[in-house]
C-alpha cells in the first residue's frame, strides 16, 4: 500500500487556478488519468491528466512518448509513484515548467472522453451484503444469503466489449421475459430496467498464468479506481440466470468514468478492514494484517436522476442516494485480486474488476432501483411529481464520488453518466 508523501501534502497548490478552489474534484493532489482529445476532432486519444478544469497533455510535456495507456499501468508501482512526483513538481505553484506545460492544457470542456484503457477482460463481483441481503429477501424470503457469501468473493466474467465512457447513450435492451402467470416466456423491451452503483477497480501489473497473487502484493497490481455503473435489466435476468447466471441483462452496456484515480492519490483515504465478531473470518489467503489495518477505501458515492421532464424544464436532477463504501463493501479489492488469481488465473494491464452493488445498511445508501423500490411494489416520488420503479426512455443516471478527510484534500473520482433511449 503507498505511503504519504510530498505529493499529498495538504499546502500544495497548483499555477492551474482551477485545481485550489474549493470542492474541486481534481486538485494537485489527485492527478487521475483518463484519454482523451479534442471534441469534434479526428486526432487519436491521448494520455491525459486532469488538473482543475483541465486535461494536461502527457506527451505534449514530455514525460511520456506514447498513447498506450495499458503500457503505462503495467509499469511498476515505483515507476508509477515517480511520475506522479514528476508531474506533482510540474503542476505546483512556482514550477520552472509552467510555461511550457501551460502550451499543454485543454479545457475538460473542449474534450471528448473515451473509455480509459483499453478493457480487454472485465470481471464483476458482488461485494456488498446489504445489497445482497435485501436483494435476496425479494427471492428467498426465509434465506436471503448463500452460505458461500461471507467465505467467498463471489464473481461472474461480464462482457468488456461494451463497456463505455460516461456520458454515452444507450438503447434499451430486448430479450426474453416470463410473466408469473404466463406458460410460455414473450419476447420484447425490457420493463425493468435499473442502475447499479460501483467501482471500477483497473489492473496495473498483471500476472503469470499459473502464478497467484497473494494478499500482501496484491495492492500492487492494482492502478486505480472509477465510477461504474453496470447497468441491469431485471425482468430479462430473471428469466435467464439459472443455471449460469446473467447474460443479456447484462451484456448491453456499462457505463464508466474517464478518469482513473490511481492507488496513489487514494493513500490519505484508508480505513480498516474489519468483519462483525459473529460473522466468519477470511481465510488466510485473504486475510493479512496491512488488510485489516488499512484495506478499506473511504469514498462517498451518490447517485443522481434526472428525467427527461426535468431536463425540458432546466433542472439539473434529484439525488437518490448518498452512501460510503466503508459501510457498503464486504471485500476489499486487495482480496478481490488475491481471490481472482488463486487459482493462477492471469490479470492484465487494464482489466477491469467491478465492485458489484455498493449498498450501505439504509434505505437512502441503497445502489439500484430495485432495493429503492423494493422491486417495483413501492415506487419512488420525485420532487416534480414523478415517479420512478425502474428507468424510463430519456432517464439519466449520474454516479459521483470523492474521498475526503479531516488532514487531507478532497479528491473526486468525476462522474459516470449515462441516458436510456428507446
């Protein structure tokens, strides 16, 4: 796990006036990668950092000589911390770069995103027991949670082809769905479809197949975290997920942020990892005194809805939910990774392992429309008059997320937008 260092140092400021004003998502001292080009252009993506309300150019300045952002995340961990020292000293006010790397700035504004790196393999897990709980209670009642939840990560392998970057639209998915008073299964629209609050967790170094990654390095294999939303079709899932799980109800599209913010500029924001005395405790191989001590992720995450009737009308949105994801994981991502590999299954530089539903203990932490809902049987009320069980044509979903800390900067993770069309 990284240490603090000069680059967390709270007093920093940056000659890009944008990244010291307050609530700021990306000051100094985050630094998040992301790729990107000018909007409207046919360039190729670039390798980009955010700084304030602009994205700094990394090849522009000099300090890398690709675009490959897969081939910067396998670097090493020593590699990685040194370009963040080298990029911190650029940014910070009285840098002897700032007019050259000023040459070097876009407004976020005038940019176009795409996914961060290139997903060649995604894996979804499902690490939050509320989630699980209250989800399972809709289906079994008197056994909500398997008794292989709180002795395993459980995980299913997704699909990394249509991953895509906040901010892009998608259709409505189709399928086959069985009504409980029907003989026979129909084919059409979804009718239930819903939003799940992640994480993103990308893959730095990867690993040897046949080589596991155990608990204490597992830290090291990992770049950095974005928001993700995994989008699901409820009504679609549960007609086909016996015996091998989701399929069409979740291959149609997920929605992540631009922006990777890195191992590194998360070190300020840790906490302990621990499990109710009554519950069982990690096996060994998950289990490691750094994890108990420092495993958890401190991070605040909201969700936010906004109609397409409010959108005619000029309003920006309602919140649904805020929770944290000290209250909403049962695993870390450090056991994540360890867990993934024990079997030598080889990760690689940009894989993606997505948290599952991030729901905390209470009705206003919960991460889908299907436990707000209660599925469907208690609709939501919006301010406007609206109501909401699932997601509508026109609906967007905006995920955000920062970390923030008596002694520390705030940080922000951005935001994972996404709008449902017919």
């Amino acid at each position: 796990m990284t240490s603090l260092n000069a680059t967390h140092d709270p007093t920093l400021r940056s000659w890009v006036a944008s990244a010291n004003a307050a609530g700021c998502d990306f000051p100094i001292q985050n630094l998040p990668f992301g790729r990107f080009r000018r909007a409207g252009s046919d360039q190729a993506f670039r390798i980009g950092v955010a700084i304030g309300d602009q994205v700094l150019d990394l090849k522009a300045v000099g300090v890398i000589d690709h675009a490959d952002m897969n081939a910067l995340m396998a670097a090493t961990p020593a590699a990685r911390q040194a370009l963040r020292a080298q990029l911190s000293e650029g940014l910070r006010e009285g840098s002897a770069q700032q007019a050259a790397w000023s040459a070097a700035l876009l407004p976020q504004a005038q940019a176009e995103y795409t996914v961060p790196c290139e997903v060649r393999d995604y894996t979804d897990f499902y690490t939050s027991v509320h989630h699980a709980t209250t989800v399972g209670k809709q289906f079994r009642p008197d056994n909500p949670l398997l008794p292989n939840y709180k002795w395993v990560p459980i995980g299913y392998h997704g699909r990394a082809s249509s991953i895509v970057v906040s901010g892009t639209s998608f259709k409505r998915p189709q399928g086959q769905t069985k009504a409980a008073d029907a003989t026979v299964p129909s084919f059409g629209p979804c009718k239930r479809l819903d939003y799940e609050l992640e994480l993103a967790y990308f893959v730095g170094q990867g690993n040897a197949l046949g080589e596991p990654v155990g608990i204490e390095a597992a830290e090291d294999h990992l770049f950095g975290v974005g928001l993700f939303n995994d989008w699901s079709a409820r009504d679609l899932q549960a007609w086909e997920y016996q015996p091998l799980g989701p399929f069409l109800s979740k291959n149609f599209a997920s929605t992540v942020s631009p922006w990777i913010v890195t191992m590194e500029a998360l070190a300020p924001f840790r906490a302990p990892f621990t499990r109710p005395a009554d519950d069982p405790q990690p096996l060994p191989y998950l289990d490691s005194a750094a994890n108990r001590a420092e495993g958890a992720l401190d991070i605040t995450l909201e969700v936010w809805l906004q109609t397409a009737k409010m959108r005619a009308a000029g309003e920006e949105g309602v919140r649904l939910t805020r929770g944290n994801t000290t209250r909403a994981a049962y695993w870390t991502a450090a056991q994540l990774v360890a867990h993934h590999t024990v079997n030598g299954c080889n990760l690689n530089p940009g894989d993606l392992l997505g948290s599952g539903t991030l729901s905390g203990p209470t009705p206003g932490e919960a991460g889908s429309l299907l436990e707000l809902s209660q599925g469907g049987k208690q609709p939501v009320t919006l301010p406007n008059g609206e109501t909401r069980s699932f997601l509508e044509d026109g609906d967007t979903l905006v995920l955000r997320g920062w970390c923030e800390r008596a002694g520390a900067v705030r940080i922000g993770l951005g935001e994972a937008r996404g709008t449902v069309i017919g």
